[in-house]
C-alpha cells in the first residue's frame, strides 16, 4: 500500500529543472484517434521564446508525433524516485504503523506544439543539443552534404510553454527524525542526490510544522 500524498514544488525549482532537462516525455494527442502518444525526447531548454521559454527537440520524420498540433502538448521531466521502507523510520521501529510509500519528484510543462523543417533551425538545435550533452563533440567534422541529409530526416519540435507545475513528495509529511532517517536510508543504497534533496526540502518544512505546533501548544496551556 502506497500513500501518494504530494506537495507543490516552488516555482523556482520547477523552472530550474526545465533549466536542466535532458531526456523527458513528450505526451501528444493524436488529432485523428485522440489517442495519447508519448515518446522521450532529449530537450534543451530556451528561456528566451514566450514568458515562460520553450523545450526544444527534434524527431525522426517518419514519429508522425510532430504533427500533433491540434491540441496541447504536455513534457514530463523526471527528478530522482526510490521506494521508501518503513524500516528508515525512527518512529517505525519504535512501534508507530505505517506503509511503505515512495518519493519522486516530476514537473510538468503543457504548451504549444511548434513544429520546425527550416535546415537553420535545425542545425542550430542539433549544435545546441550537442554542445550541452557532449562539447568534446564537433558537429563542424560531419561535412556539409552528410549533415543536410541528416537534418532532412528530422522534424524540429517546440514546446512553447503556457503552464509549469512541479510536484514534489519527499516525506515532508514525516517528523524531522523519520526525514533523517529516510535520507540516511537513501545514502545507505548509494542514492546520495536524492538524500541532499529530501534533506533541502523537507526538513525546513517538518521542522518549521514541528515549531508552529509546539508554539500553539504553548499558547494553550498559556
């Protein structure tokens, strides 16, 4: 049994995930069958186009998913995610019941669906792909010929965002204690980076809960 309870992520966490995206999901829905496609596209992130930047791709021309620009498209981009034991929980063995859950963090972006064939444009996403992902690589080495037959078996794609909203679930529902002890846990399976994020994120909020409670209770008894 899994409890997914999941709190808002800041608004300046989600955009800077888009800020560093790399594979997402890009889910659109099939004007013809109004079917939902998805297919993980590598993206890079312009914070330049509309008020809220756009994620730039391509695919293969034959992924007929670049057509699908009838309706919104939506991005998934994926954070860290691991199963939680209630085994990490101070309060656990100490006898209180509780499920395991699992903790992840996600941010969506819904936008305009754009679609670009124009070589320039092309050319200048695969650089900018490149040059985040691998700038060892020199595009300028492919010649000129072989690079124009590549571009033509692609279709840029642009998402120009309208809506951004992270969800984060991190056990900021637990104590201070089961979050030290849920990081710990996560440090203890290798999985450090998600450990630094439940701690950045979650103990702040549980310890800043903790405090209001113990300031009402004061004032109660008061």
């Amino acid at each position: 049994m899994y409890v997914p309870r999941h709190f808002r992520m800041s608004s300046d966490d989600a955009r800077t995930a888009l800020a560093h995206v790399q594979l997402a999901d890009l889910v659109t829905v099939d004007p013809e069958t109004l079917s939902p496609v998805l297919t993980p596209v590598p993206f890079v992130y312009d914070p330049t186009v509309g008020e809220l930047g756009a994620l730039q791709g391509h695919l293969a021309r034959p992924n007929t998913q670049w057509s699908h620009t009838a309706h919104p498209a939506l991005v998934v981009l994926r954070g860290e995610d691991a199963y939680v034991t209630p085994g990490w929980y101070p309060s656990y063995r100490a006898g209180t019941q509780t499920v395991p859950t699992w903790n992840y963090e996600v941010v969506q972006a819904t936008g305009r669906l754009v679609t670009h064939t124009d070589p320039e444009w092309l050319e200048n996403h695969v650089r900018a792909l490149a040059a985040r992902h691998d700038p060892a690589y020199e595009l300028s080495r492919v010649d000129r010929e072989s690079l124009a037959g590549m571009l033509r078996a692609l279709v840029g794609i642009e998402v120009v965002i309208t809506a951004v909203e992270g969800k984060s679930k991190l056990s900021q529902n637990r104590s201070t204690d089961d979050i030290d002890g849920v990081a710990e846990g996560l440090e203890g399976i290798g999985r450090d980076a998600l450990a630094d994020r439940v701690r950045a994120v979650s103990s702040p909020y549980a310890a800043s809960r903790e405090e209001a409670v113990e300031q009402a209770r004061g004032r109660a008894i008061s």
